[in-house]
C-alpha cells in the first residue's frame, strides 16, 4: 500500500452502506411506544395523585344524631318468672306498605314552590330520620319522590329570599344536609 492510497482514503471515505428502512422502522415504533407508555404513566400518576389530594377535600353527607344529655340510671331487673307455654294462634305477618305512615305531615309542592330537600328516602329510613330530626326540633313534610318507594322530606315552601337563607343557616348549625329544590 503506498502512501497515496492512504491520504486517498483519509480525504474520501468510503461510503457507508445505506441503513435498512425496516430497522429503522422498527426503531420508530419503539421509540413511539415507549413515549406513549411514558405519558400515560405519567397522566396516571397525576390523575392518582389528584384523587388521593381531592378525597381530603370531601365531606360524606351523615345524618348528625342528637347528642343525649340525660343521665343514664341502670334499674336492676329480677330474673325473669318461666310460665307453662300457651298456645298463640298464629297471624300473618302485615306486610311493610311503600304508602306515608298516618303520622306524616305530607305536602304535595306546586310548579314554583320554593322549597329546602333534606333528604330523599325510603320508608323505613323516612320514619328514622324523621324521629331523629324531631328530637333536634326539626319538623319537616313528606312530598312525593322520584318513584312510589322514594319520599322527599322538605321544609317550606318559602315566599321570599330571607326567610330561605334564615332557614339554611339553622340547619347549618344544626349540620343537616340540604339543597334547594324549585318545583
């Protein structure tokens, strides 16, 4: 090799061998599919950590129970007196009705009427919180639900503005749930 051939090939080198177009295909989707996954990563990660700072934020609606302040006084019971059996004719058990109990105060609201929903509920649960409203001196009226088993317990209706917020800032005291509801 003589020395021309060198400084030959110094100045002109050899030209590369083109690149295979399905390698560098591959390439691509490999570099795109690691983007992807390293976005949607990422997008999880936020989402994830959002949900867990929100839940702080969150307040369950509770149904607040009245704190007893009556002294509670034990009684002893003397032990029960065991009596022969008597025969007991056996009756049908009456069946739970989805229809307002006697003792409800119900209302039937009219297109307009402005009223405060605290709840909205079965029977059951209706005639629970009603007792436990009661014993806070809170006397809401039944109004028809969504469907035949559901019932609104309501306050109102109310004529004006002032008398709507006087009324939401009692029950805010009192820490009862509620919305505004416009028939």
């Amino acid at each position: 090799m003589s020395s021309m051939e060198t400084i030959n090939d110094q100045i002109q080198p050899t030209p590369e061998t083109p690149a295979d177009p399905a390698k560098k295909q591959a390439k691509r989707v490999f570099i795109g599919f690691a983007a992807i996954i390293t976005i949607a990563l990422a997008i999880a990660g936020w989402y994830v950590g959002g949900r867990i700072f929100a839940a702080d934020k969150v307040h369950a609606a509770g149904i607040a129970k009245p704190v007893s302040s009556a002294p509670v006084i034990l009684v002893p019971v003397a032990a029960p007196v065991v009596q022969q059996p008597v025969a007991v004719p056996v009756v049908e058990k009456a069946k739970p009705s989805a229809t307002p109990d006697a003792a409800w105060n119900t209302v039937n609201p009219q297109p307009g009427d402005l009223y405060l929903q605290l709840a909205a509920m079965g029977p059951n649960s209706t005639n629970a919180y009603l007792k436990a409203l009661d014993t806070m001196g809170i006397h809401p009226q039944i109004a028809p639900g969504p469907t035949e088993n559901l019932h609104r317990l309501v306050i109102g209706p109310y004529q004006d503005k002032a008398a709507l917020e006087k009324e939401q800032q009692e029950l805010q005291t009192a820490g009862i749930e509620f919305m505004a509801r416009r028939y």
